[in-house]
C-alpha cells in the first residue's frame, strides 16, 4: 500500500518522494525476505565489483583522485549498499541517508572512524601521541571533552571573532596586491590556503605567523606544501599492499617526511608560545592567554598529546577553509545573481558598519544557505567513514560482522536526484525553504553526532567573516578566460584546476 501511494504522487517527481520510494523498495525487500524464513543476507551476497574489477579502476583509471565519482557509478550499478576493495581493505559502502543515518545511530560511545589509517601507522612508527583525528576510546574522549569546551559552545567560538576578523583584513590586502591590472587573482586557492592556515594559527596560538605577508615566510609555504602532498599520498599508501610498498618504497617514505616536517613546525610554534609565556610568569606578569595551545597545555595532558592535536588541528584548517571558500566564490562568480542578493541581506544586516562580528552573521540566512549549498556540492570530506567495533549490525537488510569498514558515501547522497532535485545545480535557496523536504542526514559535510567535526563552528564563522569581508570590498567575477572547474578526491575534495577570479573595487 505504502509503496503504491508513493508510486502515485511520486510522479510528482519530489526527491524525498523518490528516495522514500526506493528506500520503501529496499526495505520490504530485506523485511519480507525475513517474514518468509530467508535469514538477514550476508556481506557474500551484497553485491559490488570484483577485486580485479576495484583494482583496474583504481590503479589504471585514475580512480584514486576520482573516488568521489566512483561512489555515483556505485549508486548507479549496485544500489545503496555494495562492497569493494580498496587495495587489501574490504569496504562496505552506503549510499542512502536512512541507511547512513542507521549506522551512525549504532556507533556507540567512542566511534571509530577508521582503523586501518595510515596516519595512525605513521605515529606508532614515530612514537609521536594521537590527535583528536587519530586516536580511539577513552584517549578519544578525554581531549575531544577538553577541546570540546572551548570550540564547540558557540560563546566560546564567538570570542574568536576579533582575532580572525585581523586575518580577514590580511586576506583583503593579500587579494588587491595579487591582482593582475585587470583586477584577477590567479590561483585563488593557494591565497586561501594561506588565510585557512594563518586562521588557524592565530586561534590555536593567538599570534601571527605571516602567512599572508607579502613575503611568505619559506617555512609557511613548506608546511602548506607538506599537507597536500601527504592527502595525495594517504590514499595511494592505504591502497598499496605491503609486498607493493617493498617494491616502491618511494610513496611511503615520502608520506612519512610530509608528516615529519608537520610535526616540526607545530612543535616549534607551541614551544615558542608556551615558552614566550613561561618567561611573562617568571617576570610576574599575568597570563591572559584566550588560545587552544594554552588551554590544552594547562590540563595536564602530557605535552606529546599536546604537540599531536594541536598538528592535527592545525591540518584540518587549512584545506577544508581554502577549498570551501574557493568554491564559494567560484560559484558566486558565475551566479552574479545570488551575489547581489548576498550583498544585499550583509549589506542590510550591517547597515553602513565594514567590519562583521559573529552576531552579524548569525543574522544572515542566505549567507549559511550559501555555505551548506556548497558544501552540498563539495563536500570537503566526500567520504566519512566508521567502524562498529564492538557488535555486528544490520543495515540494508544485511548483517555487517563487526570491525568491517564502512564508507559513508556522502557525495553520492548529495548529488542523487532521488535525493536532491536538479543535485548538480547550485540553488542555495533549496535551504531557505520553510517546509524542507531533505532527509537530515542527506548532506552531512561536518558529520553528525559524538565524534562529528570539532572544528564546525570555528569554520563556519571564519567561512562567513571572510566571505562578508570580500563581498562588501568587491564584484567577484568569473575569469574572462575561465573555464568550468570539476572537484577531484585527494583525500579531500579539492578543485582540480586552478581557480582564478576577478575580484573588482567596489
Ligand atoms: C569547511 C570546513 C570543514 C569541514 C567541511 C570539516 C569536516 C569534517 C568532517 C566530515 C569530519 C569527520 C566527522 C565524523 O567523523 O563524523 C571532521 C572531523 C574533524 N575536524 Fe573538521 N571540517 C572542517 C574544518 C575544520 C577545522 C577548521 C578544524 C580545526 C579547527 C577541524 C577539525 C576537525 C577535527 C579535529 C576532527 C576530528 C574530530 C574527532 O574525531 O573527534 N575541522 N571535520
């Protein structure tokens, strides 16, 4: 009955009418299959590519950088659920925001998003601690719950707003002196990662380190150029066999020396800080310190955990802010329309004022709607991940074993069209609607629940500050010569060609 009516009005051609219809489908699928004595099937019987099949694409068809492509065909082919290998690791892929929404009610008190990282590899060889990104249980906890008081409240990440405001006023100089004489920046993303670095720097240690200065300090350019080639190279180590890594040597090593170089530099500007401020004590002076550094350094965590999260933090803001906020304004620049109504709505909430502060942009619906539509379409993290460590589930109609990598498939429910009407289509006003029709887990860029990203609220004020900023200063326009840009997976979803804008006077 369920699945005839909604036959009957989904020819209205509603995504969420689509997708509960197919997700009705699979359902009585895998329930009538019980009622009628078949047993929940087994992960033999989920279908997906063969070994050989997974290889081929990944290794000859580029499918590495191509990943986020692979899980539309996947949709496409198999359905919501299917298995293939990533190199030696069996995963379990899904691609369907119930289904999603399902695992992640199952992942207990301590998720586990991957156990078979590279990353954590890395530091076990080097005896280094984990971060909040690599490490598990209750080590897990215990920092998540220390950082988690002063980035998650929104008073405490309000408080930010002064000193990123300072970067923002960086960025805006950056960008008029990178103009060629008809006003464009070539490359917008390498400026932006020099703002997303320079961001994050100053909330982990509320100081500057110049990376937006005219000269960019050798070490800087070092340090942003050691995190992409390591996301270029986690996915290729992760797929490499061990035999293979004997015979080419070279990915690994690498890797490795990317991650070295990253833990260097974290730990000469925490010791630097820390040390500045040792020295202000000794003299008698009061410590005021507001930043992340400090505030993790007086909890009595030993410093190795100290050096570990704060490098990891230090990498996760800086390509999820550049990439972010270059789509953002690539996609400004070819919807001029959206653009001026944008203006309009900072231009209204600011009345005459230039400079934003946080409970600005708290009143500016378009301006999120703008963000989480292209996040929407890029998602930073094409793909999240978990592990059920402790108990097998079922999901889909099949009995997942427990410790089996599961993919979260969040491109591809972003751009289903059983999901999201016209899903390739920039429409930011699909948010603003008063009645929306998307399942909550349809589009998940920052993840969801205990171990969701840490880092949100951060990101989202530092997205809206600087786009608030840009906008008031300029007409963001397409390159004359441009041409249009596909995202690519390098770990991260990264544009694939160089984005260049004109960004004129107003
Ligand atoms: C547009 C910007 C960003 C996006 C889209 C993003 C997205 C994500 C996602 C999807 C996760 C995984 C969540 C999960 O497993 O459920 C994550 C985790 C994390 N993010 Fe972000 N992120 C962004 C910016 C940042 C920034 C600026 C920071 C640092 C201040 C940060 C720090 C972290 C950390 C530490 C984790 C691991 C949290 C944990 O395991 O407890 N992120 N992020």
């Amino acid at each position: 009955m369920l699945q005839q009516a909604l036959r009957v009005s989904g020819r209205s051609a509603f995504p969420l009418v689509k997708w509960m219809e197919r997700w009705a489908e699979s359902t009585t699928a895998a329930e009538g299959g019980k009622t009628k004595g078949q047993t929940v099937r087994t992960l033999d019987e989920m279908p997906g590519p063969s070994v050989v099949s997974c290889a081929w694409d990944l290794f000859a068809k580029r499918g590495l950088s191509r990943l986020h492509e692979l899980q539309l065909e996947g949709l496409q082919k198999y359905g919501s659920m299917w298995k293939a290998r990533f190199g030696h690791i069996l995963t379990v892929h899904v691609a369907d925001p119930e289904l999603i929404e399902q695992v992640l009610r199952q992942e207990g008190h301590h998720p586990m998003r991957s156990e078979l990282s590279s990353w954590k590899d890395y530091r076990k060889v080097r005896g280094h601690h984990y971060g909040l990104l690599t490490s598990e249980g209750q080590e897990w906890q215990t920092v998540r719950s220390l950082l988690g008081k002063h980035m998650l409240p929104p008073k405490a990440v309000e408080a930010y707003d002064k000193t990123l405001n300072s970067v923002v006023s960086d960025l805006i100089t950056k960008l008029r002196l990178s103009r060629t004489s008809q006003g464009l920046v070539p490359d917008i993303s390498q400026e932006f990662y020099r703002f997303g670095l320079e961001g994050i720097s100053s909330v982990l240690f509320e100081s500057r380190i110049g990376c937006l200065d005219e000269v960019v300090p050798e070490e800087t350019e070092r340090f942003i150029q050691s995190i992409n080639t390591m996301f270029v190279k986690t996915l290729l180590t992760m797929a490499m066999p061990s035999w293979l890594h004997h015979l080419f040597p070279k990915p690994l090593k690498v890797f490795c020396q990317c991650w070295d170089y990253l833990f260097d530099f974290a730990k000469g500007h925490i010791d630097q800080r820390l040390q500045a401020e040792a020295e202000k004590v000794s003299c008698g002076e009061k410590v005021e310190g507001r930043y992340l550094t400090y505030y993790l350094s007086q909890t009595g965590v030993p410093m190795k955990t100290v050096y570990s999260n704060i490098t990891e933090l230090l990498l996760a803001g800086v390509d999820t802010i550049s990439s972010t906020l270059s789509w953002s304004l690539y996609e400004l620049s070819r919807h001029s329309e959206v653009q001026a109504s944008l203006r309009d709505e900072v231009l209204s909430v600011m009345g005459g004022r230039r400079i934003p502060v946080a409970a600005d942009v708290a009143r500016m619906p378009l301006l999120k709607a703008i963000v989480k539509e292209v996040l929407r379409l890029y998602p930073v993290i094409p793909a999240n991940a978990r592990v059920i460590a402790n108990k097998d589930i079922t999901i889909g109609g099949y009995q997942i074993p427990k410790n089996t990598l599961i993919t979260l498939c969040q491109y591809a429910t972003s751009r289903d069209p059983a999901v999201f009407q016209n899903p390739d289509k920039f429409q930011p006003h699909r948010w603003l609607s008063k009645d929306p029709t998307y399942h909550p887990y349809a589009s998940l860029p920052f993840g969801v629940g205990k171990r969701s990203c840490i880092g949100r609220r951060i990101a989202e004020l530092e997205l809206y500050l600087a786009l608030t900023r840009i906008l008031l200063e300029f007409d963001v326009k397409p390159d004359p010569k441009g041409i249009s840009v596909k995202p690519m997976t390098r770990t991260l979803l990264v544009p694939e060609n160089v984005i260049s804008l004109q960004f004129i006077d107003r």
